[in-house]
C-alpha cells in the first residue's frame, strides 16, 4: 500500500510539473501586465510600477491632475536598454587620443573590450571597443568626439538601441516557475522509496537544473549587455589631399612598370619570332614546295591530255 501510495503521489507531483513547465510562457505573460515578478537578486528586474498602473488604471494625486510624474520617471530608469555603436575619428595624434579616450572611459567606470592596432604606412590607424556604464552612454560620446581636436574631425557615428525589458521579465518568470518545479521534484526524490522512481525523479531534476542554467546564462548576459553599453570607436590622422597624391605618384615604381611592359614586348616579339623559325617557317616551306610541285604536274597534263586528235591536224 506505501508503494502504491507513493507512485501515486510522485504521478500527481510530476503531472503538476509538466503542465507547471508548459504553463511558463502564459504565466511570464501575465506576470508583465497584472502581476509584476519581484527581482532577482542582483539583476534588477521588471520596471516597478503600482498595480494599479499596471492594469491601466493611473494613480491619483489629491490635486486630481492624472498620473504620478515620478513614476513615470522610475518606470523609463528601470527599463533595459541595450545600447551600441560605432564612431569613426580623424585625430591629430593617435597615440595620445587613444590615451585620453582610455583615461576618460575609466574614470566613467567603463572598460577595453578589445582592441587592435595597425600602421598605414606612416600614420598609425587604431580600432577600440568600449564597455561604458549605461548611464554615462552620451558622456562618453562627447569624450571622444572632443578628441578630435583641430585638424580632426568625427567621419560618421552609428548608435543604436533595443529595449529587452519584456525579454527579461520572461526570463526571470521561467526561471521562478522552473525552480518550484525543481523544489517539488526534490521533494518527491526525499520520499521515494522505489529505485525506479529515484532514478525517473533524478532525470526530471537533471533536465530541470539544465533548463534553470541555460536561462541563468541568458539572462545574466542581458542584463550584463543592459548594464554595459558597447561603442566600438576608429582613430586615425587626416590625410591632405596634396599629400596623398605625391604618396600615390612614385617615379621609381613608374620606372618600373615600364621597364616591366618594355621586357614583356621584347619577351612577346622573341617568342613570335622563335615559333615563327622553328615551326611556322618549315611548314610555310613544305606547303610551297607541294603546292608548286602540284602546280607543274597539272600543266603539264594540261598540255598533253588537254588537246583532241583533231587538233593536231588544224594546225
């Protein structure tokens, strides 16, 4: 009877999981319009706003003059933003604009993602990817466009941005409803007395526990890329026009290309001229030779076979 009785419980128990599993897109659904997910620890979290707001009804205030202005205010800071883009500069000194870009990204509280640096003949050409605070996204592209400085100039400038706030609340609701599953499997684990069951239970829970990593993952990755904007920013120097003409034009490599073209005509002509003497030459002379042996052979039957016996007596 105990085994039974547990085969039936732990039935019940997984029934009410399965259908807790399927049930986690509608239920991240109504989380975001009627009934708001606490945040996680450390993560934030859905923009938080009275029920009433919520559900489309706006708060009064004693004036009667329609909605709160400060929560209006709370609900665009706790949206998430992910922000990104890319600047393209022309800077008198690369060197020295990518120290002060770099002093100043740090004393934002940002970072260096990445970076690399090349030479283009004698100017040095950088790209620098940038991982800002959120907050300090427009301090930080006034930074680097007042490193241009004179003679410099911002050659394009590229922003954009994707708000993820509905995929977080999603998240965070899938992750909630997939550990009270995780929470009951356990608890169906701690009473079972069958191995089969134990073992059916400790597949439930693996599966579960890699559900709950994989969205952890995801999530912390949103809100990491929420967090911290991403502007990948181009150094280089100007470049005169007169400058880059004279670069371009090089007598030597001049030189060059028509001694180059001159040794290919001559190499051509001697060519011709070799295939000509050792192959076009004998052939043209054995044609001649058989075309005037054929030439001498029919005027001579011309002669003889060409006339009638009559012939001979006319004249």
């Amino acid at each position: 009877m105990r085994a039974n009785r547990t085969s039936l419980i732990l039935g019940s128990v997984l029934a009410l999981s399965i259908v807790a599993l399927v049930g986690c897109a509608g239920s991240s659904g109504a989380a975001s319009v009627g009934n708001p997910v606490p945040p996680l620890d450390g993560y934030g979290g859905a923009p938080s706003a009275a029920p009433s707001a919520a559900a489309g009804q706006p708060d009064q205030v004693p004036n009667g003059e329609g909605s709160n202005p400060d929560q209006v205010g709370q609900l665009v800071d706790d949206a998430k933003i992910v922000r990104t883009g890319t600047i393209d500069l022309q800077v008198k000194d690369v060197p020295t604009a990518l120290t002060a870009a770099r002093n100043g990204i740090r004393a934002m509280g940002g970072y260096i993602g990445a970076s690399q640096t090349q030479s283009m003949g004698d100017s040095p050409v950088a790209s620098v990817t940038y991982r800002i605070p959120v907050d300090r996204w427009e301090d930080a592209l006034d930074l680097l466009r007042g490193l241009t400085g004179d003679g410099g100039k911002v050659v394009s400038e590229n922003t954009n941005a994707v708000e993820v706030t509905g995929a977080v609340v999603d998240l965070e609701a899938r992750i909630k409803n997939l550990q009270a599953s995780e929470a009951a499997l356990q608890g169906i684990s701690a009473r079972a007395t069958r191995i089969s069951d134990v073992l059916e239970v400790e597949g439930q829970l693996t599966t579960v526990r890699g559900q709950i990593e994989e969205l952890s993952a995801q999530l912390k990755q949103l809100n990491d890329q929420a967090s911290y904007a991403t502007l990948t920013a181009s150094y280089a120097t100007p470049v005169v026009a007169v400058q880059a003409a004279a670069e371009r034009w090089e007598p030597a490599k001049v030189v060059d290309e028509a001694t180059a073209s001159l040794v290919d005509i001559l190499q051509g002509l001697t060519t011709a001229g070799i295939w000509f003497g050792i192959v076009w030459l004998p052939v043209l002379l054995f044609i001649g030779v058989v075309t005037g042996v054929t030439i001498f052979i029919l005027r001579r039957f011309g002669i003889r076979g060409g006339r009638r016996p009559g012939d001979v007596a006319a004249a």
